[in-house]
C-alpha cells in the first residue's frame, strides 16, 4: 500500500532573474515498511520537498496524499488535526516545548486529541531510545542527545502513517532506527540530510 504520494510538486520563489525553483514537477511515492532518503546539497529544495509532503507548506502546484487523503482542499484546522493523526516529523532543532517535561512533549500530540497514549507502546519507545529515567526533566536539564531521542519519541506515540525526518547525516542511524519501528508497523519513513 502506497503510505505517501506526490505528484508534480511545483514551488518557486521571486521571478526573472531571480527565480528559485525549489521544486519544479517533483513526484514520489512511499510504499508500508519503505525507507526513502532525500540526498542534496544546501538550497537544493530538501526541506521545501519535506514541508510539502508534511502539510506545512503549500505547493504552487501539484498534490500529496497520505494513505489516500489528499491535503489541498483541507481547511487548516482539518490539516493541523490530519498531521498531528498522520504524520510523524522530527525536526533538526527538535522543537521541544520548554515548559513541558520530556514526558508531557512526547506524548503531547496524544493529548491534543484528547485521548490517551498506548501505554506499553510509549515504555517500549522510552526503553528502544534509552529515556528511562528522564521523563520528569525539562528540555533545558536534558543533553542534546536527550532532546533529540524525546522528539523521536514525540514523532512515534501517535502511530503515525508516516515519520518526516529533516536531519543532519549524524543522525541518520538513529533515523534508521525509527524505520525499524515503524518497518515493525508497517509504515513509512522518510527522511531529508543536511550536510
């Protein structure tokens, strides 16, 4: 089953001389269990691709669709409850909230649902990324290792269809070992370097 597809993706910036085409008729498609990495250089339109594919962004033209709903005709509060369901992301900066604990970051897109978290899923993800024992801190009496591992725990908990991944390639093993849960799943993972 096909998790992600986009077709003929189009976005660009400024116009004459200075038009930036950071996608031009950009399509792909993520299969259940399939791990995709996006691979470029700085400017190459990584980010917009990922922004795109995860309904942050709007594409002059073109679609995505996740598990078969397509997004471009969802209203922003349809779009913000659909990702929060649908889509995993894992942000390079992790954007923790500083005044939640790791705990109450993690399960946070859960919560916003108003429902409860699949508890022996969440212990299973706090044993696989080593967060024993970390729950209670904030993000600022956390090291970087740390906040990074809740902010994969925050992109796992809801079960996503799909996690979106804009990270640097020294976290590319790590980002392999989401797919391995998500393999588990049978999902999709995808995923974006900076160098």
């Amino acid at each position: 089953m096909t998790i992600l597809k986009a077709s003929h993706l189009k976005k660009y910036y400024g116009r004459d001389e200075s038009l930036v085409k950071a996608l031009d008729d950009v399509s792909l498609s993520v299969e259940d269990g399939q791990f995709v990495a996006i691979v470029g250089t700085s400017g190459s339109g990584k980010s917009t691709l990922l922004n795109m594919l995860g309904g942050l962004d709007v594409p002059a033209s073109g679609a995505v669709q996740v598990e078969n709903e397509s997004m471009e005709k969802m209203t922003e509060e349809q779009l913000t409850v659909f990702r929060r369901r649908r889509i995993g992301f894992i942000f390079q900066n992790y954007n923790l909230i500083p005044y939640l604990t790791a705990y109450e970051n993690i399960v946070l897109p859960v919560r916003l649902d108003g429902k409860e978290e699949d508890g022996d899923f969440l212990k299973e993800i706090v044993r696989f990324l080593e967060l024993d024992g970390k729950l209670a801190n904030y993000p600022s009496h956390l090291s970087g290792g740390q906040q990074q591992r809740v902010a994969i725990a925050r992109a796992l908990v809801s079960k996503p269809a799909i996690i979106l991944a804009d990270v640097k390639w020294s976290m590319v093993l790590i980002v392999y070992c989401v797919y391995s849960v998500q393999k588990k799943r049978k999902k999709g993972t995808l995923y974006t370097n900076r160098a």
